[in-house]
C-alpha cells in the first residue's frame, strides 16, 4: 500500500475488464435484490455519548420507526466499539439499513451532519485516501458498505 498516491473518483472507473460477449453468462443475483418494491420504510436514528474520554464514558444509539413499533429499539455501544458521539451516530444509521429490506425505499433521518454528509458524498474521498485520516474508519467503512448494498432509493435527512 502506497499511501502517498491518491486517486479521485469512484472505485469502479479504476478498472477495465476484457471479455469475450460471447462466453457471457448471467450473474447470479440474491433474492429480493432485481425486484424494487414499491414501499418506503422512514427511520429515525440518534446518537448518544457522554463522559467521552474517561473510563465512564458511555454511548448507545436509538432508532424509531414510529409509535408503539416493535423495531423501535436502544442500542448500548460495547467499549470494543467506541464509545463517542460519531460512533454511536454511524451505528445508528448502519443498524437502520440493515433492518430494512434492501429492495424497500429507506427514508434515514438523522441529525448527525457526520453520517449525513458521509454518505451523501465525502465517503469517495475517504475510499480515495483509504480511510487513513477517518477516526473510527472499522465503522465508517462497515456503514457506507450497508448503505452500498442497499439497492432500493435512499433517502437521506
């Protein structure tokens, strides 16, 4: 890894496959992931940390689908996992995509500029400079892959 050369733009313009269109076969894709339903899932999700920096420090996460539903849920953060605002934040929004059928419209709604403008954009910088400079990069990169494989629209809030 050379850390000192930086490519701009998306991952994929980087490489160039050759193949014969003959030999082509169809790929096999998951269940659920051809078929976009046509439903909309809104979520709600924050974040949480205090004492940040002592051994008290404590940080949890918390997502609302709306009133009296069962996926709404509380998420108490490990200290394996960090136990700061940000982290808490991006375990929030990973935790949301995941529970959503990837072939279902997502409706995040968050308050966290961090994970918002994250995955609207900065994340093609971040990929670009390999997540060296990005604090908590383990879940930055496991929360932008989620929302990769999220094949249905996303919206984000």
């Amino acid at each position: 890894f050379e850390p000192n050369l930086v490519t701009t733009g998306m991952l994929a313009e980087a490489f160039w496959i050759f193949i014969d269109t003959d030999e082509c076969h169809t790929v096999y894709s998951p269940k659920g992931r051809d078929t976009i339903q046509d439903t909309l899932t809104t979520v709600y999700t924050d974040g949480s940390a205090i004492r940040c920096g002592t051994d008290e420090a404590s940080a949890g996460a918390g997502i609302f689908y709306g009133e009296q539903d069962v996926r709404n849920r509380s998420i108490h953060l490990p200290n394996e996992v960090g136990r700061m605002n940000q982290v808490s934040e991006l375990v929030g929004a990973k935790s949301a995509v995941e529970d959503v059928p990837i072939n279902t419209g997502l409706e995040l709604v968050s308050d966290s500029q961090h994970v918002l403008d994250g995955l609207r954009g900065h994340f093609v910088r971040w990929e670009d400079e390999g997540y060296l400079l990005i604090s908590n990069s383990l879940i930055t990169q496991v929360t932008i892959a989620r929302f990769h494989a999220h094949t249905a629209p996303t919206w984000l809030q």
